[in-house]
C-alpha cells in the first residue's frame, strides 16, 4: 500500500513516485494544510485542479471538534470532507508547543487546556496514533515534542531524548496496516543533537522520515546547516520531509539538498492577508497603485485568479474586504508553489537543476543572493 521510488536524480535534488492508498503522488511536492480538515477558503475539487497531491490535517484541532470518532463514523477524512486524494496528519506536537502555558509536559505525554472551551486534555503517543487511525490519513506522524527556538543544549537535548522514546511508543500502539507512520527527527539547530536524533531515528526504518523542530524562529542561516544535514544522513530509499515549511526560496533551497515533501500555511495565510506571490516575491494587492492596474498577476500563471482577473479588480476586492479576493488570492498563490515544483521536477529530470535554480534566486533576489541559499545550493551539488 506504500512505496517510494526515487526516479530521477540532479546534484542531490531528486524526484520520486510516493504510491499510497490513494493515489501515486510525484516528489518532490508542496501540502497545503487543511487543519480542520478545509484549506481554508479552497474546495476540494479546486485543490485537484490547481495541482494539489496531498492534503495535511492537524490532529489537535481535529481532536477538539468535531472529534476523532465523528470523522470516522462519517467515513474518515477521504469521504468526510469529499477530498479523496491522500491526506497526512500531524501528530499534534507543534500545536502542543504553540499552547505555551496552557500546556504541561511530562514523560507520559502533554496535559492542556482547550483553546475553546478551557477542557483539560492529555495527549499521549498513544492517544495520538488512536486519534490518526481514527481519521483515516494515508501519513501519519509519530507523536513528538517540537521544542521552541530559542531552548538551551539541556531542554534540546532532553526533547530528543523524549521524542525517540515517543516514537517508540507511536510504533507500538500503531494497529492499521493501511497507514504509513514516519518518524521525526529533533535537535534544534544544534548539529550534534540533530545528528545524534536523525542516527537514532533512522534506525526504526519507518517508512518515511520529516526534519521537525526548524523554522520555528532561528535564522535561516542556522536553519540550512541542519537540513543539510538530515538529508545527508536520512536513507536514500525513502521520502524526506521537511515540516513546517513553505516559503518558495525554502522550497527550491530545500529541494536541492534532497528534501522530497513541505508544508506550511504561508501561502493561503498571505493570500489572506492581501500578498500575491510572483517569482520577484510578492505583489501587495491592498496598495493603491493597483487600482488601474489591468494585467493578471503573473502572465505565467494558468489559474483561475490569472486567467480571468485583473490586479485591478483583485485589489478593489481586497481593499473592500470581498472574501473572493483573499480566497483567489490563496488559491493563486496555491498554484504558485504547485508549478513552482513542477518546474523543480521537470529541472531534475533534465538533470538541470543547478540552473533552474541560479534562475530563480536571480528572479528572487537579484544579485544579493542570501547566504543560507547559495550554501544550499553548493552543498546540493548545484553551484561551484
């Protein structure tokens, strides 16, 4: 029910063929995140269109309402939302980490109060893998502790520790055969926690494996050391996921280093915010100076914001606060990352990505090309 096969290679970038219950996917690829079980203001048949493979769902959320066992009685969340390509949740782990105060940790799992109605929850591996196989994910995720940036060596390196023993508990209390578990490696931005997580982690020889605990803060030059890192020492053979993760200078960094799957809320949340992303970076659609503007807002974009719509009448939409505007706007910038890995699978395929990637960064940012990517991109065997 679940295979990975690597089909192309370009420096360390690569592309692959992900086959799950339901459906083959094509890596590397961008997951829209669906926390309640909606991309907000996107519906299922749009995310099919504008190129979507797989949808993430956040197990905390889904948890609190409309619960775990409501979902599978109406089918699991292939039938309950009518989205029937693959979906993967999150263990719930990040959220824990947001909750702050509102949560407490101890070897045995997280204790919280409801961000709803102030209920107190416990949260453990074990509760946490019922409550997936409740949902009926094609991925789900080991339970695991996301420790927030800045935390000192010992709280790092304790988090770890905790986390790999989570995983083991994960493991045993996962029953269904039609689920793929990965794994989650920890560390921080500390290269040797990181390599110490990742070793340790990789030993279980989950099905697939996700860098967890970065971009939660740390500057994206601490950030890129430890990605490169973890693809390095994460098996060849199977699917890398960097979680968290959506900006599209991170993707095309990301994917040159060998990273195979991303998620993050960035493109729907900008669209909400009134940003149209575009390869120079992205257009702020609440400024005046679109108002008479009538071009789409990327002549290279084929969707349905592009096609048919002017900046002009996307900026009075926004301006006047029209809910068509920030809902064309999240789906463009959908889109956007969509063909932006297209286009990275179809350089690897070429076994060009070096080039497509020089080419973005000089769309993106002109001469004063950041550190943290060029590093990327050496390291990825792109950029002498």
């Amino acid at each position: 029910m679940f295979e990975f096969a690597v089909t192309a290679r370009s420096g360390r970038a690569r592309t692959g063929l992900l086959t799950t219950p339901h459906g083959v996917v094509r890596t590397p690829l961008f997951m829209p995140v669906g926390t309640q079980g909606s991309v907000k203001g996107i519906s299922p048949g749009e995310l099919v269109e504008i190129g979507s493979q797989i949808v993430l769902a956040n197990t905390y959320h889904l948890l609190l309402r409309p619960g775990p066992r409501r979902v599978q009685a109406l089918g699991g969340l292939h039938r309950f939302t009518a989205y029937e390509g693959p979906w993967l949740t999150d263990s719930g782990g990040f959220q824990v980490m947001s909750l702050g105060d509102l949560r407490k940790i101890s070897e045995r799992g997280v204790t919280f109060r409801s961000h709803l109605d102030g209920g107190l929850i416990e949260l453990t591996p074990e509760y946490s893998i019922e409550v997936q196989e409740a949902l009926g994910a094609d991925i789900i995720m080991a339970f695991d502790e996301c420790p927030p940036y800045p935390s000192s060596p010992e709280y790092l390196r304790a988090s770890a520790e905790r986390t790999l023993r989570w995983l083991e508990r994960s493991l045993r209390a996962k029953t269904r055969p039609d689920q793929a578990l990965f794994a989650i490696a920890q560390g921080g931005v500390d290269l040797g926690l990181r390599r110490f997580s990742t070793e340790a982690t990789v030993a279980f020889d989950t099905p697939g494996f996700a860098i967890g605990g970065l971009a939660v803060g740390e500057p994206k030059e601490d950030m890129y050391p430890a990605v490169e890192l973890s693809t390095r020492l994460l098996p060849e053979r199977k699917p890398r996921y960097l979680m968290g993760v959506g900006h599209p200078e991170d993707l095309v960094a990301g994917v040159a280093l060998g990273v195979d799957m991303f998620d993050c809320v960035y493109p729907t949340r900008t669209g909400r915010f009134g940003y149209a992303l575009v390869p120079e970076g992205r257009l702020n659609l609440k400024l005046s100076r679109y108002l008479d503007d009538p071009r789409p807002i990327d002549p290279e974009c084929d969707c349905s914001a592009c096609r048919h719509h002017s900046r002009a009448y996307l900026c009075h939409l926004v301006r006047a606060e029209e809910i068509l505007g920030l809902r064309l706007l999240s789906l463009h910038n959908l889109r956007y990352l969509h063909r932006l890995m297209e286009a990275a699978r179809g350089a690897i395929q070429s076994q060009d990505y070096g080039a497509f990637a020089r080419e973005f960064a000089e769309r993106r940012f002109g001469e004063s090309i950041p550190p943290w990517f060029a590093l990327a991109l050496r390291e990825g065997g792109h950029w002498s």
